[in-house]
C-alpha cells in the first residue's frame, strides 16, 4: 500500500529585539510542485524527500515559507500561510492521508503570537481527520521549543549539531521515525523540560561546554533505552523574548513519563551544573589584533563578530571591524557588507575606477555608516553554489545561494564584498565566488557566532570572537527582556555573573 504523506515547511528565526517588522517582501514561497522539486539541494526538505523516495511514499505539497534571520513576522504572513496550507490539506484529508510531515525552524514570533509553530501544529490537529495521524518534523537547534509544540506532534527531532552540518541527517532521521510510526502502528510521545537558562548563539556550539556534556549524555540514553526513539538538546534562541526562550530538552518515545522525566532530569542537572561556560568570553578587537602581529602569526586571522551575526538576525553591516581595519591600515584584510544602496551607487562605474560610498551602519546600536573612497574590483549577480553541501546555509536554501547584485572594492589594504541580501559567512564560496580568495588574507572579519567554523576553521591560522557594538550580542544582561520568565540565568541574581 503506497503511504501518502502530507508536507510543508515554515521557517524563520525572529530577532524580536530589532525594530524592524518583516514582511512579506523578505519571504520566499515554495508551493506544490516546487516541495519535492527541492531533492538533491542539501535543505531539510532533500532529506525527507530522500526518505520518501526510499519508502515510495506519494506526497501531497501544501507550501514552504521561509526568510532569512530578521525582525518579527508580520502576523498576515502567519496567516495567509495557513490559508494556503489549509486550502491543500483539507481536501487531501478528506481524500485520505497516512502521515503528516513538517520542516520548521522553531523560533518564529509574530506581530500577533509568541508560539506561531505550536499554533501551526494545534490547528492541523483540528482539522478534520488530522487528529489522530503521526505528524513529525524537523527543527534547528536554536528554536524555542514550547508546550504546545510538544503537545500537538508525536516527533519533532532537532539538528543535533552547532555548526549545523547535520541539518540534512537530523531531517532524514524525523522521515525515519514517521516511516517507523507508520510501520508499527505507534505513535510515540512527547516530553519536554525548559532549562531556567538562556545563552547566546555564542555559548550553544557543540564541540564545547555545555552543549558537548548534553549532547553526550543524549546520545546515551538513545544508546541504552530502547523506550526512547530520539533525544533533542535545544540550545534556545536568545534574541527572540518570549515566556519559552531558552535551553532545553525534549524525550521522543515509547515509555513512560516516569522514565522520561529521569532522563529530563539528569539533562537538566547537567545543564545547571554548566550553565556558566555558557557564557563565552571575548577580546578587545584591537587587542585581538595586537595579539595576532605580536605572535607573528600569518593569516588568515578570523575575527569573529557576533554582535553583528547575521545567521542570528543582524543586518550585516555594522561598521566596527571595517573601521579598525582602515584606521589600522591593515592589509590583505576583507570584509563583508550588506549595503544594497552602495551596490545599486557603483552601477555605472567602471571597473578599475574610483568612487566614494558610505558604507553599511544602519543599526541604532552601530557607530553609523563609513565614508571611504574605494576602486572598483569586480561586480557580480551575487549567485554562487555552496562548496559545503552540508553548510548551514543548505538547510534553509539549498546549495544555490542568492547574495543579490554584489560588488567587490577595495580602500587601502582592505577588500570590501559588498552583497545586496545579507548573506550569513557560513561557506567559502561566498568570498571566492567574488573574487577574494580566504586562504591568502591575513585578516577576515566574519559575522557569525558559531556556524562560521566548518568554513573557516579550515583555513585559519588564528580565531578570535570580539566584542563589537551590534544587535546581537553575547552579553545577554544588556537586552531589555519583557517576556521572558523568571528568575533566568544569566540575566537575574544570584546567577548573574560578575
């Protein structure tokens, strides 16, 4: 009997502490056809349509709406959404469908909803023949996960890794468990505990503490309880302030909640115990560079900005880095920045010519835009594929990025990417599609958290993260938290670090 399976996708990590309000403008729409359409492009839909292809399920495509880290949603967006989606899987039930299939991020917040993804799952259990069908998904490491998410699915499987390389196997594993629902009969269950912890993107990578002992400790209870089918850490989303923000853990399974608790609890002591290495250290920017000249080292030296980490919603164009290394008078040094106006003002110039742009600086938090003259090395159409087929960037885009028209300049000593779209710097392509080749530069500023590294850790000689002015920074206590609950560590005594 062929299974016939229902799938769509929603996807944004909202940055609820930026003014801005994202619209409709800045989400891409997937719809019917263009679902399955997605196999062999990296995203989490390859990887379900691999394990769909696998089993010769037939899909029924609702729709995919994603965007790139920013403000909060318009709430319309949430909404005509579902009437789409609706539109699709009403009749579809009616028709007859075996399972049910989502790609999510888990971090959305809407003009209108702190929990867009938990609401999305409620109303699919509500319409008619939805209730009692296995629903399970895929959803990023840096979600906020919720009650009602847990409530309303069977098996939401997190990316397991930061970086998120295995953005694609996390999402073949949530296909594997639906297939195994569906080959069982049993639907699985459910629980989750929030951490009375949030860190930033910084403090979340998982070759580090304390995500490291967590993700160990996951692996293990997989390994020695055959009641559980799949453990999820969740490192939280620090930048979206809502009363669920924050760590925490979710058991997927067949046993029960006396078991599930038990292993909710020794996460959440291993969480407690190391909360505090969490909260990362960073340099001076100009000391990072002293450091670097004085150790004679030969790049490329990595200066990791996190307060301006676009994979985290920033815009991609604070000025800090690009600043020192002009006044520096560094050279063989590049950055990237977002700045569409200063592409759109070089459109007649020519190559090998001169102009004056004012470049980047458009957050209230950043010393404001720069003034440079620069030469004109190259422009582009800003496309390029991915060279690392499981960078992050794939499991939203694919492997077929989009910067925007793109120029490259050059001031001085510093060669200056100019994109159209902000483009997080999670793959090398990215610089050497535009000329700019990684490996020869002494100095890079990279705006990222964690998921630049499986790029860049390949190629730097050194990595420092510095401390910038920036929407994003890892200082938590600096936000104006609203909704958040409390007490929260890092942000309230006695946790609060000195």
């Amino acid at each position: 009997m062929t299974r016939r399976i229902l799938i769509g996708g929603l996807f944004h990590e909202t940055h609820t502490f930026l003014e801005e309000i994202t619209g409709p403008g800045a989400v891409r729409i997937r719809r019917g056809a263009d679902l399955p359409a997605r196999r062999g492009d990296g995203s989490t839909m390859d990887g379900f349509l691999a394990v769909a292809e696998r089993n010769g399920w037939a899909l029924v495509p609702t729709l995919e709406a994603s965007a790139m880290p920013s403000g909060t949603l318009d709430h319309a967006i949430f909404e005509d959404f579902w009437t789409e989606f609706a539109a699709v899987a009403r009749p579809a039930l009616a028709a007859g469908i075996d399972g049910i299939w989502l790609a999510l991020h888990g971090a959305m917040v809407t003009t209108g909803s702190h929990d867009p993804e938990g609401e999305l799952l409620e109303r699919i259990r509500a319409l008619p023949g939805a209730a009692d069908l296995p629903l399970f998904a895929v959803f990023d490491l840096h979600a906020t996960f919720t009650d009602r998410m847990a409530r309303f699915a069977d098996g939401l499987v997190g990316y397991r890794e930061n970086p998120h390389a295995d953005a694609f196997d996390a999402s073949v594993l949530s296909a594997e468990l639906l297939a195994r629902s569906l080959e069982t009969g049993v639907r699985p269950r459910m629980r989750s505990r929030r951490f009375p912890i949030v860190w930033p993107p910084t403090g979340t990578g998982t070759a580090d503490l304390p995500m490291k002992a967590l993700s160990e400790e996951a692996r293990r209870i997989e390994r020695e309880d055959p009641g559980v089918w799949a453990v999820s850490i969740v490192g939280g989303y620090s930048f979206a302030d809502t009363p669920d923000t924050g760590a925490a853990a979710v058991v997927v399974g067949t046993g029960d909640d006396a078991s599930a608790e038990r292993h909710l609890d020794t996460l959440a002591g291993i969480a407690d115990r190391l909360k505090a290495a969490g909260v990362p250290r960073e340099w001076d920017l100009d000391a990072a560079i002293d450091d670097a000249i004085a150790r004679g080292i030969r790049g490329p030296v990595v200066l990791v900005e996190p307060a301006d980490n676009i994979g985290g919603g920033a815009p991609g164009d604070c000025t800090t880095i690009l600043r020192t290394f002009l006044r520096r008078g560094l050279t063989d040094a590049a950055v990237v920045i977002a700045d569409a106006a200063a592409v759109r003002a070089l459109a007649d110039a020519p190559v090998g010519g001169t102009a004056t742009l004012s470049l980047g600086g458009s957050s209230r938090l950043d010393p404001g835009p720069v003034t440079v003259t620069v030469e004109l090395l190259s422009r582009s159409d800003g496309r390029f594929v991915l060279e690392d087929r499981n960078s992050h960037l794939a499991a939203m885009q694919g492997v077929n990025i989009e910067m925007g028209p793109s120029a490259t300049v050059r001031a001085g000593g510093v060669s200056i990417l100019l994109t159209s779209f902000k483009t997080p710097p999670f793959d090398l392509g990215q610089l050497r599609s535009q000329g700019i080749v990684p490996e020869r530069l002494a100095f890079v500023g990279v705006k990222a958290a964690v998921a630049h590294r499986r790029a860049y850790d390949r190629i730097a000689a050194a990595s420092y993260t510095v401390a910038t002015p920036g929407p994003c920074p890892s200082d938590l206590t600096t936000l104006p938290f609203r909704h958040v609950r409390r007490p929260i560590f890092p942000l309230d005594p006695p946790w609060r670090p000195a």
